[in-house]
C-alpha cells in the first residue's frame, strides 16, 4: 500500500529517526546491553540498567522497590539474552512472545512488584524493550504509542478488519503477541528495503550524530540501530504521540508534570 511505503521508505525520515536514536539514546542502551552481557559488574550495572529504564520510562514503581527489580533483571539477563533459535518465522514470533513472558514471570518474583490483589503487574512495555536492546533486529518494541500507532496504520492499510463495536467479546488480547502479527502483516514487505537504505545511510548518519560517548564504536551503534525494527519502531512512535497543536498549547503546570512522571 503507498501508505505504507511511501511514509516508512522516505530516505530523510530513515536518517532522521537513526540519527535520532545515535544522538539522543546510544549511551544509555550501550551501557546497559554492556551490563546485560555482563561485561559490568555489580552497582556499574545496576546503574546503567536504571538509567536505561528510567530514559525510556520502564521502572515507573515504587523507589524501594526499583533496586531489587533492576537486579532481578540483571540475574536474568542470561535467560534473556541466549539466542532465538526457532527456524520458522511463526515458531521464532512464539519463541519471543514466550521468552517475553518469561521477562513477566522474573519481574513479578520480585517481592512486593505485584498488584495488591496478588495479580501480576503488567510488564509488557519493559519486556519488550529488553528484548529488543539484546536482539534489536528481531524483537520490536511494545508501548502504548506504538500499539495505537500500528492499530490504525493496519485497518487504513487493509490488513485487519474494523472491529465490530457491537462484538462484546469475552475473550482477552495478548497485546504483545498481536503487535508482532500486525508488525508482520504491515510491513514484511518493506523490511528489506528499509534494511538496504540503513545499510547504505548508516555511515553518513553515524559520521554527523553528535555523540555523547565518542568511544562507542560505529559497529556499536550498527548492530544496534541499521536494521528495520529499530527504524519502525520509533517511527510508530512518533506517528502515536500527541500532536503538539500550537493553538491547544499551555504552560504546564507542577501537579501535571508529577502525574506525568508517577
């Protein structure tokens, strides 16, 4: 579909969105995939780890409680970081959606992380997002955006059915498992020429980002960044956030920016 195509082929918004992520986010996720791979150690990594998941909005719970959360993933990373190995491409998609939940499982053994009725919390937006920064080019990242973001883009392009309003259902969605159906469904057509254009782009795009840690290698920001989920993901991401509307906008204010932040 030329919707499709011509928004997630355009050459600029490719260079744009990696640059983006080599400017404004590279630090954070080398230093915490060094800490996942365990090439760091200790409180060196449990900062980074923080760090990561403070910047991408992952570790919003109680602060008494984040240490021993971060260092449960941590202790899990070799769970979460050991290869997928599934051959076929609908075997690999449930080899993640259960690796996925296994993230779920680690988090929530935490002591006092689960809801106060005993359920388990909901962890979907921070499993998923470590599990792209140790597999980039193979998981893509769930969040809200994104999942409202792909939701249109797949009714506009034809590729689901609008949802009857009148259908009461009982039956709950995985999220998760269907975001990766729908990632597929609209865009395995283009993965390889998004692949092609980073590939050929990502020289150029490395050598103009203003770097915050120069020592990060080119390959470090490749093997992160040069593929087609990294490119997709952030820009479902701009394409579900708000509009910043000029005549809509207001100063904001403190009980604003807390609720935000909580």
């Amino acid at each position: 579909m030329c919707l499709i195509d011509d928004f997630f082929l355009d050459k600029e918004r490719i260079r744009k969105v990696a640059k983006n992520k080599i400017e404004d986010e590279l630090h954070f996720d080398f230093a915490a995939r060094q800490a996942l791979e365990v090439s760091i150690t200790g409180s060196d990594a449990e900062t980074a780890v923080t760090k990561w998941g403070d910047h991408y909005g992952v570790l919003r719970i109680k602060g008494n409680i984040r240490p021993d959360l971060v260092k449960a993933i941590i202790n899990g990373a070799p769970q979460i970081r050991r290869d997928l190995v599934a051959a076929s491409a609908e075997a690999r998609r449930a080899e993640i959606i259960q690796r996925h939940a296994e993230i779920g499982t680690i988090c929530n053994a935490v002591q006092e992380v689960r809801n106060k009725d005993g359920s388990e919390r909901d962890f979907t937006s921070l499993a998923s997002k470590l599990l792209w920064l140790l597999h980039p080019s193979e998981v893509p990242i769930f969040d809200d955006r994104a999942w409202r973001a792909i939701n249109v883009i797949a009714r506009l392009a034809e590729k689901v059915e609008t949802p009857d309003p009148e259908d009461k259902s009982a039956l709950a969605l995985n999220e998760f498992c269907a975001f990766l159906k729908l990632h597929v469904l609209c865009f395995s057509d283009i993965y390889e020429r998004i692949d092609q254009i980073i590939s050929e782009e990502f020289d150029t795009i490395f050598d103009s980002a203003t770097r915050q840690n120069d020592a990060i290698t080119k390959e470090d920001a490749a093997r992160q960044y040069a593929n087609h989920i990294t490119v997709i993901d952030q820009i479902l991401w701009h394409l579900g956030g708000d509009v910043p509307v000029e005549e809509c906008l207001t100063p904001k204010t403190e009980k604003m920016e807390t609720k935000k932040s909580a």
